[in-house]
C-alpha cells in the first residue's frame, strides 16, 4: 500500500481501515481472517472507478461484507473439525473502549458467542444493523438480497440475540470491582471467595483447540467452575501468576505461565457477579493479547 502514498483511493482505504477491521472481525470473530478479508478488500478497492462511486464508506464497507461471508462459509468447515468449544480470538481493546457501551458490547466474547449460532447472512446483516446502523438498501446490496428480505432476516436475527444477550448494562466500577475480587479468590484458591463472586448458574467456555487442555464442552454451575479453576491451577508445573486487562471491551484476567502468556479470560458480569467465562488457552489465539487493536463503528 505504501506504494500509492496520497493516492486518493489509498487514502479513504486508510481512513476506513479500522471501521473495516471492525466489520470483519464482528462477522468472523477472527482477528486473523478479518486481517485476510481486508487484504482482499484493498485488492477489490483499487480497481474501482472513484468517479463512480456515490458513498466510499459505505461501498467499502460492501466489499468487506462480501469477502467476509466467503471467508466465513470456509471457516464454518474449519470450526467443525475444531476439537472443543470454539471462542472468538481475542483482543486487547484500549481501556476506553470499555466506556463506549456500544462497541463494548459488540465486540463482547458473550455477544459474539451469541453471532456464532446465526447464520452467516443473518449474522451480516445483523452487524451491519445493529453495530454500525447501515441501512437496509446498503445491507442488501452487501449481501444480495432484497430490502424487504433483509429487513424480515434483521428482525428474526435481532429476536434470536435478544433472547440470549445480557440484560443490563454494567458500569464500569462494577466491572472493576469483580474483576478484582475474581482475581484475588484465583490468586489465593480462595473456594469462599469465589463461591461469592461467580454468580450460582455462571457457565464456563473455554477453548484450548485440541492443543492445550481445556474443558469439552462447557461448564455450567458455580462449583463446577471452582473445581474447573482450582483444579487447573494445582495441576499446573511452574509459577501461575494473573494480571488484569481489557479483552473486547470487557474486563478479563490474563494468565501467565513462569512469566509466558497461557491464556485470557474474559467475564461477563450481571449484578456485581461473574455470570461467564470465555477461556481462551490455544495459543494460536493469542497472539493479539499483548498490544492493543483499535476498534471502531465509525
């Protein structure tokens, strides 16, 4: 790209860039494949004829749609063949992020957990609805459909994550305050404490990737998490230490093992308590953990 430095099509590529991120990483889930779809979104995009193009925003945001869905139907294949539960890869998103309730929210592991049970049309278009409010007659010109069709797919997509979102918006001394007291109870196996702040049906997600050890399926129920956590920790040959961050918007508690990264959980609270964990230890996921990724509906 440096090439065509102050071309006009470079430019507005550019200013985009991370708006473009953000649409493909909300549709992929993947920070890897968003990076893939953007390379071939820059390819498409200098072949257009600029004179001829009404809404540059908006016509790129087209092309992402489009090579997304591609790249997510593959990925679907990819995830079948995936040994356990499937989370989408982390982010260490700036700490604002956390204040900007709409992009904490769709860009959280529970919210994006939630896209994975949509199809891949319904989950485009419910993006592009919902988290970067693009109009009908420019979701259906993204993903080839009617406007009619689109509208009818946005409102049966909107019903099904409604049904499965959290409730209440969380504030953010609330966030603080779990996280804090989940990482105290983990530093010092602390069974009482942790029986407190996870709330009773608190479901555990965690993604190994068939290369490092990580539950099956997921675990649901307070004690079951406990001895999940617990047990792991002792199992462990080396010097466990946690730290917090910010991963997608949400509070989470970094793992590393003698000083080497071992994995990320983010939490989900409702009510001053953790109602999930979304465990990511597959190393191939974590490469985006470490330096912030700047996301963006705008």
């Amino acid at each position: 790209m440096s090439d065509h430095a102050g071309d006009p099509a470079t430019e507005t590529f550019v200013a985009h860039r991370n708006l473009l991120f953000t649409v493909a990483y909300e549709i992929l889930g993947s920070a890897a494949d968003a990076e893939d779809v953007l390379q071939e979104t820059w390819l498409r995009w200098v072949k257009v004829d600029l004179d001829q193009v009404r809404d540059q925003r908006a016509y790129l945001i087209r092309i992402t749609t489009r090579q997304s869905l591609n790249r997510l139907r593959t990925m679907q294949r990819r995830k079948e063949a995936y040994v356990g539960p499937w989370l989408p890869e982390p982010l260490l998103t700036p700490p604002n992020t956390a204040e900007d309730v709409e992009l904490a929210e769709s860009v959280s592991m529970a919210l994006m957990l939630v896209l994975e049970t949509l199809s891949p049309t319904e989950r485009a278009v419910f993006v592009l609805r919902e988290a970067f409010d693009v109009s009908y007659d420019e979701i259906a010109a993204a993903v080839d459909k009617s406007p009619a069709a689109v509208r009818q797919i946005a409102h049966r997509a909107r019903r099904h994550v409604d049904a499965r979102r959290p409730r209440k918006v969380v504030s953010p001394s609330e966030r603080r305050a779990a996280l804090e007291a989940f990482q105290r109870a983990v530093d010092t196996s602390d069974l009482r404490g942790l029986l407190d702040v996870l709330a009773p049906e608190v479901v555990v997600v965690s993604d190994g990737g068939g290369v490092k050890q990580a539950a099956l399926r997921p675990i649901v129920g307070a004690e079951k998490a406990i001895r999940l956590f617990i047990g792991s920790m002792q199992k462990v040959g080396g010097t466990l230490t946690t730290e917090p961050t910010v991963i997608n918007g949400s509070p989470a508690l970094l793992f590393r093992l003698d000083g080497e990264i071992d994995g990320v959980a983010a939490l989900r609270i409702e009510d001053a308590r953790v109602t999930g964990i979304y465990y990511v230890r597959n190393p191939e996921k974590l490469s985006r953990i470490e330096s912030e990724t700047p996301l963006t509906l705008h």
